[in-house]
C-alpha cells in the first residue's frame, strides 16, 4: 500500500503509528494492496480554509476526507484497487477534543485516522443508522488495532 504521511504542524505525532492503523484499516477494509493514501496533518488555519471551502462551515474542524476513485470496501480475495484519496487532521483540534474525552490525542488521532479513511470508502453518518454502523466499525477497527499493537 501506498501511504504518505505529511506534518504540516509543529505537533509532535507519531506518523509511524497512524502509518500502522491506516494499513491496518485499509487491510481489514480489504482495499488492494496498491491503493494509494495521503494523510496531512495541517494547522488550524490551513484546515479552516479547508473546511469553509469544501463544506462552507465557519471554523477549523478535526477531520476532512477527500475521495479520489471513490472505492468501496472490497471482500476477502477480492480486493478493491485505485487511488483512495486524501485525509487531512488538524492535531490541535484533536488534542482539545481528546483533552474533553479524557483520553490521549494520540487516540484521538488513530480515531481520526479511521473515521477519515471510512469516509473515503463510502461510509458516511448523516442518517442515524449510518451513524450507528459507521461508529460501531471505527470503533471495533480501533480497539482491535490498538489490541493488534500490544500483543
């Protein structure tokens, strides 16, 4: 899998580990092994002008998802092929949310990870049973992630 991970910011992340959870999620989402992924982690008013030009919404936000092919998940021996997309994270937004959660911005930041690549494969929560179906897989795909990371 292709996967390029870009700090804009002065947070200091650990890329490696989103790497790992975005392989993870692209892996159990079965997407071919030869898609390709970009993930920005970009400053609050980078992300503001992202999110006023795209959604038309005032103010930065935590996660903005970018479709290119608009692939969907594949099936096992039957993986989806193509080019992804891009996700884009604004680490001081999640550090707040985090903070508010009780938990660390690292988290935060897996989490975002895998709601942004869940986007990009077609899922969405506007709809209260896609809401539901949408959080209940980021969620499972998280904690089995982070179970994956310290076995």
């Amino acid at each position: 899998m292709s996967i390029e991970i870009l700090n804009e910011t002065d947070h200091d992340v650990d890329e490696h580990e989103i790497l790992a959870c975005a392989r993870y999620v692209l892996d159990q989402m079965h997407v071919h092994p030869q898609a390709e992924l970009a993930i920005s982690l970009v400053d609050e008013p980078a992300m503001e002008t992202l999110h006023v030009q795209w959604m038309n919404l005032p103010g930065p936000t935590d996660v903005m998802s970018f479709p290119m092919d608009e692939l969907r998940p594949g099936r096992e021996g039957a993986p989806t092929e193509g080019v992804l997309g891009d996700v884009v994270l604004c680490p001081s937004v999640a550090a707040r949310q985090a903070r508010e959660a009780g938990h660390a911005t690292a988290e935060e930041l897996l989490l975002l990870t895998i709601h942004g690549i869940l986007h990009l494969l077609g899922y969405d929560h506007a709809e209260p049973a896609e809401e539901r179906e949408m959080f209940d897989l980021q969620r499972r795909l998280l904690l089995t992630f982070l179970a994956s990371q310290r076995g």
